[in-house]
C-alpha cells in the first residue's frame, strides 16, 4: 500500500472549534442587538399632549402661536404646538339669590393647546420633559422661545 498517494483530510485543531464559536456568538449578538433596536424604534412613534392653560393674560396668550416650538431647559426643540383654541377665563361668581354661577372673566383667556412631539418618544410612566416627568393630571411649566406658561396636560396620544 502506497501511504504517499493517500490524501490526507485536514486537521482540525480545538483553538479553530474556539474561534467559530465566538465568531457564531458574535453574530448571533449583532444579530439580536439589531432586532432589539428595531422593536424598540417602533414602539415608538410622535405624541399627541393636550394641555389646558387657564386665566392668561391675552397679551402672553398671544404670543403663543401655532407652530411655536415647546423647547427644553437645554434649548432642544422638543414640542411643536399643532393646535390652539382660545376662550375666554371662566370665574364662579354667586349671585342675589345665592346661587353659585360661572360667569365669563372680564380680562383673562384660556387655551387648549396640541402639541406633537418632534422626534418619536415612548410613554413608559411619562415622558421626561426637563426635569419634570409628564403624565396626565400633571401642571407643569412648558416654554416656547420667548414665553413661559403654566399647562394642565389633559390627554396624552
């Protein structure tokens, strides 16, 4: 028997068995690390916040626009406002008789104000906005460029 025309299958040595098993763990990393992200990214999507904002000046309620963009302590861009509906301030007042009444404030407005957020965020117990976190129910302090106002936040979408 001739051993030198045997060809001989090549040997694999346990270092290589290693090295394919970090490159498969690798790949299967990214691979999960990518899928992640993704779900992540679209369980996210641009919020709706609906915000009360009672008893303004008109003066300051004026000087908030559509398109005015809600920004954070920082000055990043955050909320766009979308929507607003201005109303005159109601105060209770009781009248000769006693009854309690509700009667239309003679200088003060109000808005309702929709703001959409400008990147996609995910509400999980709120969403951070400066150092507050919005929820509904919450008064918190919102800022456009060149104004500050009080707001209720009355819906979250």
């Amino acid at each position: 028997m001739n051993h030198s025309k045997i060809k001989r299958l090549p040997v694999f040595h346990w270092a290589d068995l290693v090295i394919v098993l970090i490159c498969c763990t690798l790949v299967f990393l990214f691979v999960w690390k990518v899928r992640q992200t993704r779900q992540a990214t679209a369980s996210m999507s641009r919020l709706t916040i609906e915000l009360a904002v009672p008893n303004l000046d008109p003066d300051i309620a004026a000087q908030i626009q559509l398109q005015d963009i809600i920004v954070d302590q920082a000055g990043n861009q955050v909320f766009e406002i979308v929507e607003k509906v201005e109303k005159s301030s109601e105060q209770p007042i009781i009248n000769q008789t006693g009854e309690l009444l509700v009667a239309k404030h003679p200088k003060l407005t109000s808005l309702i104000l929709q703001l959409k957020s400008l990147r996609p965020m995910s509400f999980q117990n709120g969403i951070q906005y400066n150092w507050q976190v919005v929820k509904i129910g919450g008064n918190l302090i919102w800022e456009t460029k060149f104004c500050r106002f009080v707001g209720l936040v009355r819906k979250i979408a």
